[in-house]
C-alpha cells in the first residue's frame, strides 16, 4: 500500500505563512502525496508551485464553521476553482442540520457539488462529527451522497475533535462504494493512518504527512 497517495497534506492554520506553504508543497512533491490542503488565498500560491506536479490542489470552503451562507459559498468555490483549486473540502451547515432543515443541507450540497464539477473539480463534504450524534452523521452522509458530492470528510480539526476509526466504519457503511471517505483531524502517524484506512477512509486528512509517509510511529523516539 502506497499510503503517501491518500494523504491531503494540510496546513490549514490561520498564522501559515507564505514561505511554510512554499513547504508544505515541496513535502507534497517529494512525497507524492494526493493533494495540499490549504486556505483559499493560498490556492494561486500552490496552483504555481505545483505547476509541474501530480499533487493537486484542494482548498476549504465556509471554513472551519460551515455557517456563511450558501450565496458566499458558492462565491468562494467559483473564485477558488478559478485560482486553479482542484479539490474542494466545503463544511456543510451544521446548525440546520441539526434542527432537521434536510432540504437547506441537500440543496446547499448540490448547489457546490454543481459548482465543483462545472469547474473540473471534485467536492468533499465535510460532516464535522464530533458535533453530530449517530443518526445525525448517518444523515448527513445520505444528504451529501443523494447531492452528488464525491466524498464525505470527518471533520475541520477545528471543533475540538478528529477522525475515529468507528466514524470512518459508520459513514462507509452509509455511502457505500460510491463515494470516497475522508478521515481528517488527529492522524497523526502510521498506526492512526492505517487503522482509518482499515475502516474505509480513501483519503487521509494529515499535518503530520511526511511522518506519516514515513512510516513513523507513536512509539517511536525519532522525531521527522
């Protein structure tokens, strides 16, 4: 198993800096990792930086809160997609999810699924998990499939949870074969990676790619 060809190799803080993505996408390079996952102002950054490469470039959109409206996001995503993004990782609404609006969360999806495919690119839907309950997840995850999305993701890593192997199990069995699953926030070597893959993630959101990809383990004393 290849394992550098699942990860999104990310930085998505809010301090990065020009010269730390020039990094992370030169880690990409060298590792041939499946995408950088940046903030949208970086993507005609990276699009140059990668110009030359396989590594495509993902971007997030309604980040880290999913509640901008569904007009911005989809500004967002047509700016993104005109800088060169090739990926898109979109937080769906969380609150009208939660109170059941199924109808809001489906046309929102739909509507940058849309977006998306128009411009050449894929969509991820990011469920955010760590505030959903089961059923919740379960639902949301049918939302994005019967939208046309490509993925459904576990979460920002901003709302004070990550990917768990049973999440990853939960939203495969929901989706199917059809889709790809997502694992991101807290993988943060080989063990984590290869136990969300076991369970049914098809890509891997990571910070930590290069340990990752190097087969580092939370047992090991070096440092990447």
């Amino acid at each position: 198993m290849d394992i550098a060809s699942y990860i999104d190799h990310t930085l998505l803080k809010p301090e990065a800096t020009p010269a730390q993505i020039e990094t992370l996408c030169n880690e990409a390079r060298e590792y041939h990792f499946a995408s950088v996952c940046i903030n949208p102002s970086y993507v005609l950054f990276a699009k140059e930086l990668l110009k030359e490469s396989t590594v495509k470039v993902c971007t997030v959109i309604g980040f880290p809160l999913g509640a901008t409206s569904t007009n911005a996001k989809i500004k967002e995503a047509e700016i993104a997609l005109l800088d060169g993004a090739q990926e898109l990782d979109m937080v769906i609404n969380i609150g009208r999810l939660k109170s059941g609006d199924d109808i809001f969360v489906k046309r929102e999806i739909s509507l940058l699924a849309e977006c998306a495919h128009n411009g050449n690119a894929i969509l991820k839907v990011i469920i955010e998990t760590v505030l959903l309950t089961d059923d919740e997840k379960r639902k949301a995850c049918q939302l994005a499939k019967d939208a046309g999305a490509d993925f459904v993701k576990t979460s920002t890593g901003f709302a004070g949870g990550g990917a768990t192997v049973e999440d990853v199990r939960l939203m495969r069995e929901v989706v199917g074969l059809s889709m790809g699953v997502k694992a991101s926030g807290g993988i943060s070597d080989i063990e984590k990676a290869e136990a969300m893959i076991a369970a049914g993630a098809t890509r891997l959101g990571a910070s930590n790619g290069v340990a990752i990809a190097a087969g580092i383990h939370a047992s090991d004393p070096k440092e990447y």
